[in-house]
C-alpha cells in the first residue's frame, strides 16, 4: 500500500465520526477535518493537471515510480487500441468533466449576478459552500490519477477501497445503534443548533433523514461486494437495523424505491410483494417508546416540508434564470422575512427541504439543467462488475427519491460517500471512450485481472 492511500484512508475513518468532528468557526461558517483533506487532495490533482513544478517534485517521489508503471499500462493506450483519445481522459472522463464543469459554471455565474445583493463576508460564505461541493468531487480524480487501478485490486484482494468503505458503513451503523441504545433522548442537541429527537436512531450525523440515506448505500454496497454469505447477512442485517430505527420516511421511501430497482435488474421483481409485506410487519413491531418522531403518521413534519416548497417556489419565481445564488438563500429568505431569528445557531433554517428546488432556487433553471445533465452521465455509467452496476443504479435510484425530502445532493458525506465508490467501481472506458477491436475494453479486463 504506497503513500497515496493513507488521505484516502483518513477520510474513511473520519467519516462514521459526524458532527462529532465539527468545528464552528462563525455562526454560520463549519469545518471539518475531512473538507482540509478533500481540499488538499483536489488542489493535488488540479496541481497535477497544470503540471506544477513543486507538486510534481513531491509526487516523483517515494513509490510513485513503481506505482506509475501499472498504472501507465492502463492510461496510456497504444494507437491501434483507441481511435485518438487522449490518456488524461482515463482521469478525467469527458461527459463527466462536462457535466461536473457546467454545474459548477451555472454555480459561478449564480454567485456572480448576485454579488452586488449581499455583503463581501456573505458572498465568501457562499462561495465556500460552492466551492466544497466541486472539491469533493476531486476524490474521485485523485484516486483514478494517483491509485491507478489499485482501487480494484491490492495486495491479492478485490476492491480494497469499497472494502473499506463498507466498514466505514457498517461503523456508523454501530455508533448508530450505540446511541440509540445509551442515549435515545437527544433532546438536548436543541440548544446546539440541531433539531430534537426523541428515541429515534440519529448517530453521529445528528439526524434521522441523513443517517438514513447513508445506511442505504451501505446496505446496497454490501449486498454488491464478493463478501462470505455469513458476512454479508450479519452486516447488511446490523445495517438495516439500524435503518428502521431512524424513523425516517423519507429514508424507508428511498430505500424502497431502490430495492424495487435492485430486483428489476437482478431479474427477481417477484419478490417486491414478499418485501413489502416484510416491511409493513417490522414497522408494526418497531418500538414506540413515545413522543411524536417515532409515530410514523405524524403530519408536523409534513407541514413543514410543505411550507420550506412553498418558499422554494417563491424564491425560483424571484429570479428563474440563475437564481439567487449557490448558498445565499439564508440571506435573502432573511430579506423577505422567512428566516426565524435564530437562523444564525439553527443549521436547517436556511435550506430547502427538497435538492431539486434547492438548486432551483439557488442556480435557476440553467443550474438545474446542468445538474440533471451531471445525474444522466453518472446513470449511464459502466462499472467493473454486474453487480457494482446494480448497487450504482440502486444508490442513485435511492438518493434521488431521498432528495426529493431534503438536501441530499449537497450534503457533505453523502457526496464523500458517491465519489469514492464511483472511484472504486466505475471503469475508466466508461463514459464512451472507443477501441478499435476491442482493444481498449481488453486491456482494461486484463489489467483488472492480473494479480498485484
């Protein structure tokens, strides 16, 4: 294992850890340890890219040299076996840079037409929001870039990076389930900020819905690994578990509608009715300890969601084109009176409790088109496996049922979670890089079945 796996390694063990590793440095401004670590891996890479003299200098160093032998072989594609493309598109995929590329652009332009309507400090606030989401996507290119095809085999083993990944996973299940079974009153997160919960399964992440839609894409990774029988049925069972406390609706919806998608492509839709009908008996015998969140026909929670639509229409109506700007709205709903006083210390006042209508509001219509462009690319996507490609189209189907409940796309370990495994399982001919007979599919399939 070289140098070049151990940020990726920290990121891996930072993420079960939550808000459990926040730091506040305003009232409205976050960090987290894994944000420095993204962000220096995404400047490597783009360092990387402009051929930087003192980034190069270091990345010539050590392991490299041996690790660059394996990885040019699959890179740096002779003549015969492709029709002109160039190796960095290995890295960096065109349609994917494309639609990566427009997002961020219509995100800019957002930003920009709405300089003149906030003050400097807010403009940089937003500004920083933008700029984590474009550098979690630098995950990915690092790991193509600097791991070569090591994500898909090291040391003797399958697919060391979803490996871990997966106990990453199965760790938040567990610091989950230690919660809810020490500390299931969490009313107190109130005066933090964050909103209460009583008896409902918040872990680390510090609320239901979130660390609902991470526990599915555990779930769904788990069941696509070559794992034993015994390991898979123990971990995906600890994880659903888990799952069904939060409570979360939104999450039991996504985690439907993603299973439906599970067996239609494993060719076993038959068995959706006995699924159901599983379901529908594991929430009649979920405790119900008291209070409101664990009444799974509460209609607050509705309310609320239905209003946070209402202010997204309003705000998409203002400005349809471009928006109000990529993480401006705290200040413009506080401009038209839709904020609450304490909007500053409550960390989901300033959002929309719907991603869609979130980039609608924030990048207008050019920002939501670019977005559904970048969604298609990563549908269309080939992975090494038959399986990855389920678990992909699964996750993706469950992420964006999830979004339609709140700020999915946007939400910082969610997208830590996507670029890793689309890292981990996306081949790099996906995106419709051509060969001549095969050749470039073939070289592919022989690396990633040549022994380390």
């Amino acid at each position: 294992m070289n140098k070049f796996w151990l940020p990726i390694i920290a990121l891996l063990i930072l993420f079960p850890l939550g808000h459990l590793v926040r730091w506040e440095i305003t009232s409205t401004v976050a960090l987290y340890p894994q944000d420095i670590i993204v962000g220096f891996l995404s400047f490597i890479v783009l360092s990387r890219l402009l051929r930087h003299k003192i980034i190069r200098a270091w990345l010539n160093t050590g392991p490299l040299a041996q690790m660059n032998a394996r990885q040019n072989e699959l890179r740096q594609a002779k003549p015969e076996d492709t029709t002109g493309v160039s190796p960095w598109l290995f890295i960096f995929p065109q349609p994917l840079a494309l639609g990566l590329g427009a997002f961020a652009l219509a995100v800019a332009l957002s930003l920009l037409t709405n300089l003149k309507s906030v003050t400097a400090s807010q403009f940089l606030v937003g500004s920083l929001y933008a700029l984590r989401w474009v550098s979690y996507a630098g995950v990915f290119f690092y790991v193509r870039e600097f791991l070569g095809h090591n994500p898909f085999k090291l040391n003797g083993g399958k697919y060391p990076l979803l490996n871990l990944l997966a106990m990453s996973g199965v760790a938040l299940a567990f610091l989950g389930l230690a919660q809810y079974a020490f500390y299931p009153d969490t009313r107190a997160i109130l005066l933090l900020g964050w909103d209460e919960h009583f008896y409902r399964l918040i872990g680390p992440i510090l609320d239901p819905d979130f660390m609902g839609i991470l526990l599915i894409l555990a779930w769904f990774l788990l069941l696509g690994l070559p794992l034993s029988k015994k390991t898979k049925t123990v971990t995906s069972l600890i994880v659903l578990a888990a799952l069904f406390l939060t409570y979360s609706r939104g999450s039991y919806l996504a985690w439907g509608g993603g299973s439906l998608v599970f067996l239609w492509l494993k060719k076993k839709l038959q068995y959706a009715l006995i699924g159901l009908a599983v379901f529908a008996l594991i929430l009649l015998i979920l405790p119900k300890p008291g209070g409101s969140g664990v009444d799974l026909t509460r209609t607050f929670s509705i309310h609320q969601r239905l209003v946070s639509w209402q202010e997204g229409v309003v705000l998409f109506t203002g400005k349809p084109l471009l928006g109000h700007g990529f993480n401006l709205l705290r200040y413009q709903k506080e401009v038209i009176g839709l904020l609450p006083k304490e909007y500053e210390t409550n960390h989901g006042a300033t959002g929309i409790q719907n991603s869609y209508l979130f980039i609608l509001a924030t990048t207008g219509i050019i920002g939501l088109a670019a977005f559904g462009y970048f969604l298609s690319v990563l549908f269309k996507a080939k992975t090494t496996t038959a399986q990855f490609f389920v678990t992909k189209q699964s996750s993706l189907t469950a992420l964006s049922l999830h979004a339609l409940f709140t700020t999915t796309w946007i939400y910082p370990w969610v997208l830590l979670w996507l670029w890793l495994f689309l890292a981990g399982s996306i081949r790099p001919s996906s995106w419709g890089l051509k060969a001549k007979h095969g050749g470039l599919q073939d070289r592919e399939n022989r690396i990633l079945d040549k022994p380390e």
